[in-house]
C-alpha cells in the first residue's frame, strides 16, 4: 500500500508521465538491441552489445533521475554530481554485462545469471542515485521495501531475458518489453517506498519548479539523444540487412547480366501457375550458333548478344508472360493461356531473333530454336520441361531456326535414342565394330584400284545397326572422335595385307576432322600400321569441306604434305561451287549416287554427270561415280569419261577376309567378266 500511496501522492503527475515515457522508449530500443546482438557473431555482436548497454543503462538511469526530481517533499534538496555520474555509469557497465551473459550463452542459466545482474545493476544504480540525492531531514529506510525492490527487480529482469530468447514473434515478443519495464518501475518505486524523510527546516518548495523541469527535460533530452543513436543504428542496419535481403533475393532469383528471373524462380512461378489449374505453355529457347560468338568474338560480345535477344524476345510478351535465364544461351517463357497463344509467340520469336545484331560496330547473325509444350498435357513441372527439352532437341535435329512443339510419342524416340547411345558406348568398349571393304574400280582396265573402308557394327541383340542410324547419334554425343581413330588404324593395317598399288579410302565425319587431334591421330594411324601415306585416301563431304574453309583448307594441306591423298565425297550435293574446286587440294571427285541413279530418266542428272566429268577432266581432278549398278551405267560413265566406279555392280562391302587377297582374283578373272560380288 505504501508503494501506491508514494506513486499517487508524493510524485508530480507529470514527471511520472516524463519517466514512464523514457522507459518504455528505452525498454523497446534496448529488448530491439539485444535481439540484434544475439543475431550475430564477432565484432558486429560485441558492437550491438555496447550500444545495448549504452541505451539501456541511459534509459534507465535517466527514468530514475526523471522520477526521482518528481519526489515531492518539503525540504530543500541537493544532487551529488559525483554519485549522479556514477549511478549512470553502474547502469550502462552492470547492463551491458547481463545482457552480454544473457546473449552469448542463450540457455536457461545464463538467462538466469544474465537477469540477475541487470536487476542488480538496476537496483544499485538506484540506490547510488538515492545517496547522492541530499536533503535537509532524517532519512529513514525501510529494509522490507529495499529487500521487495531488489526482489522484483531480479525477478522481472530475469523473466524479460528468458522471454526475449523464448519468443522472437507475435504477440509473446512483446512480453520481454514489458517484463523489463516492469523491473524498471517496480524497483524505482519500491525503492521510493523505502525512502523516508524527517523534515529538520521546512522549507515550502525546496528545489524550485522551474529548476526541477528544467533538470527534467535536460535529463529527457540528453536520455534521448542516446536512445536516438541506438535507434539510429537499428534503422541503419535494418536498411541494410533489408538491402542486403533484397540483394540476395535478386541473387536467389533473378539472372545479373538479363535481368530475367532465373531457374529457380522459373520454378516457383510454374508451381503458381501449376495451382491454378489454368492452361498455359513452356517455350524452351536456344540460341543457334552461340557457342561461335563467344568464341570468335569473345565472351563479353556473347553477353550484348544475349542482352539484345533478351531485350527482343520481352518485347514479344506481355503480362501474361513470364520470362527467365535457365543456363548459357537458354531461356524459357511461361504464356498463360492456350497452347496455340504459345505457338504463335514462338514463332514470332523465331522471326524476331533471327535479325541482325549489331555489336560493337559488327552486323552477327545467329538464329533461335524453340522446344514447346503445354499443361495439363503435360502433367507437372519435371513433365512439362522434359517435354519441352525434346521438343526444343527435335527442333535443332531437323536445322535449328525454327519452332517445335512436344508430339505423343516424341518421349519414346527419345528414350530410344538415349538406349541406342548407351548401347554405342558399350560398342566401343566390347569391339562390337568391324568394317567392311567395297571395292573402287578403274573404268578403263576394270581393275580395283583400291577399297572404300565402312564401319559396321553388330549388336548382340539388334542385329546389324546400319551406320545412317548411329554414325549422327555418334557425332551427337562425341564417340565419332574414338571410332574414327579406331577406323583410321584397323583401316590401314588392313591396306597393308594387299597388294601394293591398292589404296584405301577412308569416310571422316566433319566433327572428326575438325577436331586439333586428327592430324595426330592419321599420323599414328601410319606410323603403327607402316602404310605408305599415299595408299591412304580421306573422303570427306563437300559441306564438310566449306564449313570454316579457311581452317579446313589448312588442314587439308596438311594432309597433303604428309602424301595422304584428298577426296570430295557425295559432290553435287552440297554447294557445288567451282571455287571450292580451285581452292581446296583434292585428288578425286566422288559423284554422289543419286546423280548416277536418276541420270537415265533425268535430263538434269544427266547434265550434271557431264558437267562434273567435264570439270575434273578440265581441272585435272579423277572422277568416281558411285551407286553404280547396270551395266549401262557403266557404259553412260565410261561415255562420259568418268575415271572410276564404285557400286554393287562391281562388289557389295564385305569384311576383311573376303576382301582379302581380291586384286588377285580381279586378275586372274580380268577378261571374262568385270563384275565381282563378295
């Protein structure tokens, strides 16, 4: 009862109000403080630890002193400035230290021992304070009120503590602001309760009002402006923790040099739209011939580059799209809507990207392949992108610079595909490969004068796997580069089991031959099997042969340096332009077989069989027809002044030992007959 009667009836109304504004402000800041510090580690922590104590101890202290300068009573008073300044300095020290226990340890006991060192710092400060305040009388003081103030005190700075490590939100977060003011409060006028005094001169208003408010407010401001620092700190570093968030956020989810949001929040914004139920489309994006940008011009015009198509493509979309960077030149758009609104802005992306870029004062030209598919076709994420995947392979595989949407059954070829290419692989490792010889005929003495070397491959299980359908799958997934070599060497140590004047010919996949291990590998090739270099003949395609020209005429050359000797397979089927003729070092032209098949029944294949003939003759380059099959194609060459023939007419490919020893038996057989079937 006398700690109400010493609240309501011996304090000033308005500096109970002043004090009770100091410690709430104080407490919020402090209880935010300690919050902060307990988040971090090292230095950052011990920093927010020293502005806790710095506001905590002056919010308390300055509550004490503002309430204390209410203590109303009718003798003079006097302030010892020396115990003024060291009760404030008891609470900043004894603050910091309990909140330091409290934070870094976090558990019950050093919550424990943490509480128990602020309520005694609150109430020694307290009681420091109550010394230095000098007044003209008897003081008195009662141990029971000291005891409770103390008490309480410890009690509620104990449960503030616990209560700051227990919840961190909602409501209950509140309950450690309140149990501290509560410590606050309870101990200061508890401890007034304590306080008595015996008048010795009366005296009516002791301390004047005026110089009352006036110590009041400037024990407010000064309070005040150390609360402000700490709540400036705070903000400053909620701003930049919120920053910092937001950057990270960007990080977690948006690409930095597109702006596009990135796989994983492509992700998010599919399993949004998957909720809905709504229909809407995937397009998968690949930019054609990116790889080549970057490396001839460089990696930062491969970055403008992608840049600009980025640019162009959003230009294409509207609300209901959404765009990301999934990876290298790869985007995919999510269109809310049909499958047919997801086609037509597909190809009109097709249509767009395919325009010149202009990058660093250079016109590049690449094109843009696009996978789609669409929901509830497909059934969730994992489908939905695998669907647009294959659509996006099926569109590369049939030329690139084009639009492909997910077709039933597409999955199946898929996985057939992949089966298959497993299946080379192991082919590789258990020999599964042998080759087979064709022979290639002089038309004028009907004798061979050498041997087409073909792959074939046996598998255990599908039979005989013809080369049309994994010599592509091979180039796809790089095994042409291991079998090529293969080839390469079982080749010539074959030719060296024949008679000298016969040569073999050997196809090379243009991804083989523009690999910097070729020239070694033929190299090797002649040196292990002792092949004369020009028994050895290299058969590559017309498009093979003007793709990079310049590249490819070097190595060329140096191929012809070595004595190995140059041919143009299928001519007539690429780009047939005289200057490939005229720049490029060859030693045969092969006319592609269809020109030979269709020439008796085609005006046209026939014009270009002369037209061909006609040209090596005139260049001083040897033709060789293939797909020769009747004896009157024998004769339209032979008429034409064709050098050289190759087709079943004259021996289907057979392997190594019916190949062997076959210049013999043309010779024994020469004169009878022209033909030879393995």
């Amino acid at each position: 009862m006398r700690v109400f009667t010493c609240l309501a009836f011996e304090h000033n109304l308005w500096f109970v109000l002043l004090a009770a504004l100091m410690c709430t402000l104080g407490s919020v800041v402090t209880i935010n403080l300690v919050r902060r510090a307990a988040s971090t580690t090292g230095l950052p922590r011990n920093g927010w630890l020293f502005l806790t104590a710095v506001s905590a101890g002056s919010s308390i202290w300055s509550t004490h002193f503002i309430a204390m300068l209410g203590y109303e009573i009718p003798v003079s008073v006097s302030i010892n400035p020396v115990l003024t300044l060291a009760s404030a300095l008891i609470a900043i020290f004894g603050a910091g230290i309990g909140f330091a226990v409290a934070s870094i340890g976090r558990s019950r006991t050093t919550n424990i021992v943490g509480g128990g060192i602020i309520g005694l710092s609150v109430s020694a400060m307290h009681y420091t304070g109550m010394f230095g305040y000098r007044v003209l009388g008897i003081v008195t003081w009662d141990s029971g009120y000291i005891v409770a103030s103390l008490a309480l005190a410890c009690l509620f700075s104990i449960a503030a503590m616990d209560a700051i490590h227990r919840w961190s939100a909602g409501l209950w977060a509140q309950a450690s602001t309140g149990l501290l003011i509560l410590a606050i409060v309870s101990l200061h006028f508890t401890g007034m309760a304590a306080f008595q005094v015996e008048p010795i001169l009366i005296h009516e208003s002791g301390l004047s009002s005026d110089a009352l408010y006036a110590l009041a407010m400037a024990v407010l401001i000064v309070g005040l402006i150390i609360l402000g620092t700490g709540i400036s700190s705070y903000l400053i570093d909620d701003r930049n923790r919120a920053d910092s968030t937001e950057k990270l956020r960007l990080m977690a989810f948006q690409d930095p040099l597109t702006g596009l949001a990135n796989r994983r929040a492509l992700q998010d914004r599919m399993n949004t739209l998957l909720s809905t139920s709504k229909p809407f489309s995937m397009l998968l994006l690949d930019l054609d011939h990116f790889k080549s940008v970057n490396d001839s011009y460089g990696h930062a015009a491969g970055d403008q580059l992608l840049v600009q198509a980025t640019r162009r493509l959003c230009g294409l979309l509207g609300e209901d799209s959404y765009a990301a960077r999934i990876g290298g030149d790869e985007l995919a758009v999510l269109v809310t809507g049909t499958k047919d609104k997801g086609w037509n802005i597909a190809q009109a992306a097709v249509q767009i990207l395919i325009q010149p870029y202009l990058i660093d004062g250079l016109s590049v030209e690449v094109g843009c392949s696009i996978g789609l598919s669409a929901f509830p076709e497909a059934g969730n994420h994992e489908e939905i992108m695998r669907q647009a995947d294959i659509a996006l392979y099926e569109a590369k595989r049939l030329g690139r610079g084009r639009a492909f949407p997910y077709e039933p059954g597409m999955l199946e070829a898929v996985e057939a595909r992949y089966a298959l290419e497993s299946d080379l692989k192991a082919a590789i490792l258990h020999s599964q490969f042998y080759l087979a010889y064709q022979p290639l005929v002089d038309l004028a003495s009907k004798q061979p004068i050498g041997f087409e070397a073909l792959i074939r491959w046996e598998h255990p299980t599908r039979g005989l796997v013809s080369p049309a359908d994994f010599i592509p799958l091979a180039e796809e997934c790089g095994c042409i580069v291991e079998i090529g070599q293969w080839v390469l060497l079982e080749a010539c140590r074959e030719a060296m089991t024949w008679e000298d004047h016969l040569h073999v010919a050997v196809n090379v996949s243009a991804v083989q031959f523009k690999t910097a291990a070729f020239l070694s590998h033929v190299t090797q090739a002649l040196a292990e099997s002792g092949l004369p270099a020009h028994r050895l003949e290299i058969e590559l395609t017309e498009t093979a042969m003007v793709t990079d020209g310049p590249r490819v005429a070097l190595a060329l050359s140096a191929l012809r340096m070595l004595g190995v000797k140059i041919s143009m397979d299928d001519f007539g089927t690429g780009y047939s332009s005289l200057a490939h003729l005229r720049d490029l070092p060859l030693d045969r032209i092969k006319i592609d077989r269809s020109f030979v098949s269709a020439a008796a029944s085609d005006p046209n294949s026939m014009a270009v069989l002369e037209a061909i003939t006609q040209l090596g003759r005139t260049m001083n380059i040897p033709t060789l027809a293939e797909g020769v099959e009747t004896d009157e194609q024998v004769a339209m060459l032979q008429a034409l002044g064709c050098d050289a023939v190759q087709g079943f007419l004259f021996g289907r490919p057979a392997r190594s030992e019916h190949a062997h020893g076959i210049d013999k038996k043309w010779r024994g057989e020469a004169g009878k007959q022209h033909r030879f079937r393995a």
